[in-house]
C-alpha cells in the first residue's frame, strides 16, 4: 500500500479536507462537541461514529486509512498534514509514519466511536518489491548465417531469446518454437533449449541469461510472445547502455530488463495478446549499422581497411554487411571504401603537399602502382594525368 496525497478530490468519499482547524475562529464548534488529543505508538482498531468526527495533525508524519466496509471495502492510506471532516459510519485508524504521532480528535457528545479490531491487516503504507532481479550474466546481440546451429544446453538461469531480424527456431524441452521478427520466448531454469536457422533465413537476436525470482514467472514459459514496440525499445535500451559504457549502465541495463518483464506478466496475467505489425522497426536498425559503417571508414581512411574489419566493427558478418551497403548505398563495402579513399587522394593531390608514393603509403596502399591503378581505374585517368589537369 503507498500513501496517498490527501487532496478534495481524493478524499471525497470519505469526507472532506478542510481549510481551516476545528474549534477556531472560521470552523468554530458548540458544546455539544468533545475535543481529545491523542498520542498514538501502534495502532490496531478502525473507529467509526453515527456523525462526523473531526481530525486534525499536531505533530509528527500521522497517517490516516479509511474504509467504507469493515467486512469488503478497500482500504485506502492518507498522509495527514492537514484537517479532515469524516463522514459518518466511515472507518478510520490514525496511526504514526514512524514511531509515534500526536493528533487531535473532535467527536458529538452522543455518539461514541464505534471500533473494529483489525490485528492482522497491514499497517506498512509504501511499495515493497514482490520480485527481485540483481543479476544478469550475459546481454548479446547476435547475427547468424543462413544454417545456423547451437547444439543445445541447460543452465539454472533465465534466458531470454529475441529476435530482431529474420527468423529463428528456438528448441525448448524437444518442443520447436518458430520465432519471427519482434517474437521472444523466456527459458526458465534447467530447461534444455537450442537455436537453429533454417538454410534460407540468416537472423540477428538476441540473448539475455539472469537470475529472476518471480512467483509469475511461470506465466511467460512455453510461449512465444510477440512484443510490442514500447516493450522491444525497453531491449534497445539495453543493448545502447551495454555498448556505451557510461556511468551507472549497469543499473539501467537491470531497471529496462525488469520494467520488460513486469510489463510482460501483468500482459499474460491478463490474457492480453498482441497482434504482429505489418512493419517492425529492428532495434538495431538497418540504416543505422550502415551509418556506423560509413562513419568508421571516414574516421579511418588512413588505414588498411577490409570488408572483415568495418563488419567486426558494427558487429556484423561481412556478407551481412555487404547486403546492406547494397540495399542502402547501392554499392558494396568494398567499393564504398575504394571511392572514399580514392577522392580522399584527390584532395591530396590539390592540396599539393605530397607525392604520389607519400599519398599511397598515407593512405595504406601496399604500393605507388595499386594506388595508381585504383585512381586510373576510378577516375579514368592516371595521378599524374590528374594532377596536371589542375594546373
């Protein structure tokens, strides 16, 4: 249970919060009223009168919790900072935040306060966790050919599998679960599992083992889940935290992992399902591993680049990576590197500080003559052909 703020609004139906202190100059009180100040250590009975009773704080943090039914009403936590006017036959239990609180109470004289012993409900007002997760082991994001095969195994942790692009069989217990883009699937303890692509889909996933105590947990097995887009951002934001190493990336990594799952339970406690979009959005999208890509080869020109260096780099394998220069660019790795370079040695040539054998080794040519070649074959004329066309 958590406190809550003690407004009009809020309190409406149980009385009303007042502007002004019982018995004074604009709330005053005939003699037909009695007036106690009370210093309350523990609490353990719920009051109730046949008028209004009046409340008000004097010192320390005071709670106050009302019900309308002592039999099935909810019962519903105040912190009292200020006068209340409770209506009649509501229940009400003054008790301290702490240790101990002193208030002051205002009765008619004639109709005594009626109580409810209540020893067993819980006098705790704040948010306690009923589930704990503090550890995750491993948080990869994986791209996989076509063929792909993980021969198996079974471990005492959770495991989270999902997939991100393309589609993947994820094996639990001899069963075969056909995962696809935006589809996850939670391993619970010592369940045997494997992973495979069929020959004609590669696919990029990912794949978080932790420990997890959840009574609930069992709600999320055996299924395959289909996340929503607020759900899959939650494991963007983790794989984001995880490359970038700042301050208190950790503990960010452990609130998205817990806030996904929560959400998850209360989604399968319910019943809910989620249909697939038309279009999901990869967490790590396409154009944004090509951009890293790109911006890697332009912060790198001076260096011996490969195809296999610029994909280890984005964490992708080089036939991946040559895909999706081709859907985006319109060209592969390779040549993008080779322009680049190429019209890099350009501006090198006009600035006029080099030559021809100082361009080739700054720019990591294994020789003047494949630097040459590159140019004639890029351009359609040789360095030196270039470099008298400017004057």
């Amino acid at each position: 249970m958590m406190l809550h703020y003690l407004t009009k609004s809020n309190f409406a139906d149980f009385g009303t919060v007042l502007d002004a202190e019982p018995g004074g100059e604009e709330l005053p009180l005939d003699d037909g009223w009695l007036s106690f100040t009370k210093n309350v250590i523990q609490e353990y009975t719920f009051y109730h009168s046949e008028d209004c009773v009046y409340l008000s704080p004097c010192s320390s943090m005071t709670v106050l919790r009302v019900m309308t039914d002592a039999e099935n009403g909810a019962i519903r936590a105040f912190y009292l900072d200020r006068p209340v006017c409770i209506n009649p036959n509501v229940l009400f239990q003054v008790m301290p935040f702490n240790s101990e609180c002193v208030f002051r109470l205002f009765m008619r004289n004639g109709y005594p306060l009626s109580g409810y012993y209540m020893p067993d409900v819980r006098v705790d007002c704040k948010i306690e966790s009923s589930m704990a997760l503090s550890e995750i082991f491993s948080l990869f994001y994986q791209e996989k050919e076509k063929g792909f095969c993980f021969k198996g195994e079974a471990h005492q942790q959770y495991e989270l599998v999902y997939v991100d692009v393309g589609q993947v069989h994820n094996v639990v217990n001899s069963t075969d679960y056909i995962l696809y883009q935006g589809d996850m699937m939670l391993i619970g303890p010592n369940q045997w599992h494997s992973q495979y692509t069929d020959e004609s889909h590669h696919a990029c996933f990912i794949t978080i083992t932790f420990n997890w105590d959840c009574q609930y947990a069992a709600l999320l097995f055996n299924q395959v889940i289909h996340l929503q887009k607020s759900q899959s951002q939650l494991l963007k934001a983790m794989i984001e935290e995880s490359r970038c190493d700042q301050f208190m990336s950790e503990e960010l990594i452990l609130c998205y992992l817990k806030q996904l799952l929560l959400l998850l339970v209360r989604q399968q406690h319910k019943g809910e399902s989620v249909p697939p979009e038309k279009k999901m959005v990869t967490i790590i999208s396409e154009g944004s591993i090509v951009e890293e890509a790109v911006n890697y080869i332009k912060s790198h020109i001076y260096q011996r680049l490969t195809v296999s260096s610029v994909a280890a780099h984005v964490n992708v394998s080089p036939s991946h990576l040559s895909v999706l220069f081709s859907k985006a660019l319109n060209q592969s790795p390779s040549e993008f590197i080779r322009k680049y370079k190429m019209e890099e040695s350009k501006h090198m040539i006009r600035e006029g500080t080099m030559n021809f054998t100082e361009i080739a080794e700054k720019l990591s040519y294994a020789n003047i003559h494949h630097f040459s070649n590159q140019f004639k074959t890029t351009f359609g004329m040789s360095p030196t052909e270039y470099s008298r066309s400017l004057k």
